[in-house]
C-alpha cells in the first residue's frame, strides 16, 4: 500500500515538527522533541470500487474553499487541485516517486500511462504544492503552468461513509476504531510524496499548512492513515517496530490491527532489549515527525510487498498537536 499518511523516507518530512509524544518514553525522545523546539515549527482500492465509479464519471472536484491559495513561500504555492489535468499531473509525479525512485513494481496499465492512480482518486481531494518559476524555455504559443512538486490525497469519513470506505482498509480493520470513534470526524491522509529536489522545509512547510487549513475548515477531529519502514523482512525492522509497539501504542478506542490474514507482530523484541535512542534513530524521518506531534501507532504492521515496505497505522487527534506547532499553521486573520 502506498503509505497513507505519506509513503517515503525522504529526510525533510518530519523535520521541524515541534510536539512530543505523551506516553513518556523518557530521555531519547524528550531529547528529540527538544532538538526542535528552537524552530519556528513550521494498490488499487478494494473490490467493489468500479461499481461505485463508472468510466464516465468525472474525478470529483473541491468545492469553492479548496480552489483558493492555502499558503505560499516564495515561488511555492500550495492549494487544492481543481481540475482533472492537475490531478493526472499529481499521478504522474507520484509514479515518478513510487516507481521510477522507490521500489514499487507498477501494474500494466500503471507503467504504460506513467501515472499512480486508483478508483480512490475519483473521491478524493488532492493537495498540490506548486513551483510557480518561470520555464528556462517556454514552448512557442504554450501557456505556463505552473509545476506540481508535492502532492498529498485526502479522503474524509463522510466521503469514505459513502463510498468505498477508506483506503486502508485494505490493511488495517476499522471497525473497531470507527464505533468507539464515529461521532469524530476523521481524515485519512495518503498518496504522499515531494520530487526530490523540493524535499526540504519550505515545501514540508506549506503540505501542513494546507492540510491544517483543510482540518480547519472541513473541523476534522483526528488524522489516520499509514507510514511505511523500508523493507518487508520484519525481523530486520524489529528494533523499530517493538520501539512503536511497547513506546508509541495508541490507547483502546484507537487502536487498530491488522486484517488477520495480513497482520506482523511488532513486539519482536522484549520492551527490556529495546534501546530507545538507538530505536529512534533507525526510524524514517516522517515517523519521528509524527511522534513529535503526539501520534500513536496501531497493534500490528502490514507487509506490503508490491511497495516493498512494512506500513505501520498511525492515529493523531487533533487536539494532541501542540499549541505552538497549529499557530504556525493557523491561516492568518
């Protein structure tokens, strides 16, 4: 699976995140949240997706609030893509990320568009960060447009209710977690990812600002999805994943586990052998940003073989993000 929540290592996501986790790990990662605190904290959907979408509907566009700028830095924009050639353009930066970077084996029809793209882009809202720089060369009688170097997909509970339920449902089951938590209003994050020359603050900057506006304006409760560990033998991952299993467990009422047929133990090693300063160093860079924001991991990882990755689910309320990191956020006025 694609990692819902961002899929990639990529070193700058993650960076600047200012907000410790809660369940008082102790030194490493009170160490770890203080290292920031100087900072102006800045495969296909599951059966059933083609009866719900025809060939000859449209993806959905935003409404009005999702068309207008949510933030810029510089030359970088970011807002809501409001028409479907900018949402092909968000899959074919997608590819280019998953497939030709990464080590994700593209479907048939995946490798001859050049696109990432599933039944679940048709119900989602797509965030676009876009580099507004003039072309060196411009083609003769050709509008520029603007470059689309980072994109993250958004599927709210009302939308997924509707539908085809959230994407990764396909790994995890929610059940659980939507009848202790319906009355929430729930955002799943997924498809994420930056062209490598952007993968720096600014552009990390201006995907969380549009995603806080979008929380603001839409009132989401808490933000699900996946985050992905390179690598698909669990055992090499054991110091990582029982770090998250015995250190970052979400509460009942939160915590998710893995569909039966699909679910990896994480407590692979005893909480006694795990060395915490060590377990947060061999975590991805997005992975320790979550922790600093107060997220919490399920009960079990998926192996996701088509990516070659172990995804973890992650969890993160609203509310359990730091005052400092959503007034940097906050759209102003």
């Amino acid at each position: 699976m694609v990692a819902n929540l961002a899929r990639g290592a990529y070193s700058a996501l993650g960076a600047g995140w200012h907000k410790g986790v809660q369940w008082g790990v102790g030194a490493p990662i009170a160490k770890l949240r203080r290292r920031h605190a100087h900072l102006r904290v800045p495969a296909g959907g599951p059966t059933g997706i083609a009866d719900v979408l025809s060939a000859e509907q449209a993806i959905r566009l935003p409404e009005p609030f999702e068309g207008r700028s949510l933030g810029r830095i510089g030359n970088l924009e970011v807002r809501l893509a409001t028409k479907r050639s900018e949402i092909r353009r968000a899959q074919r930066l997608r590819f280019k990320v998953f497939y030709e970077e990464m080590s994700a084996v593209p479907s048939g029809l995946a490798a001859l568009s050049r696109r990432d793209a599933d039944g679940y882009d048709a119900l989602c809202d797509h965030l676009l960060v876009l580099d507004h720089t003039p072309p060196k060369r411009k083609k003769p009688f050709a509008k520029p447009r603007p470059k689309v170097v980072g994109t993250y997909r958004l599927l709210r509970s009302e939308v997924a209710k509707r539908h085809a339920g959230f994407y990764s449902e396909s790994e995890y089951d929610l059940v659980p977690l939507l009848a202790a938590q319906g009355h929430r209003r729930i955002l799943e994050l997924g498809r994420s990812c930056v062209l490598k020359p952007y993968r720096g603050k600014r552009t990390v900057e201006l995907l969380w600002q549009g995603i806080y506006a979008y929380v603001l304006h839409h009132r989401i409760d808490a933000l699900i999805g996946c985050a992905s560990l390179e690598g698909t033998d669990p055992d090499r991952l054991a110091l990582p994943l029982a770090f998250l299993h015995h250190h970052a467990r979400a509460p009942e009422g939160w915590r998710v586990r893995p569909l039966p047929e699909r679910a990896v133990a994480m407590d692979r090693l005893p909480k006694e052998a795990v060395d915490p300063k060590a377990a947060l160093q061999s975590l991805p860079p997005l992975i320790k940003g979550y922790l600093r924001l107060g997220a919490t991991f399920g009960d079990g990882a998926v192996i996701d073989r088509q990516f070659g990755t172990t995804d973890v689910f992650v969890t993160l309320p609203v509310e359990t993000i730091g005052a400092r990191y959503r007034g940097h956020f906050a759209p102003a006025g």
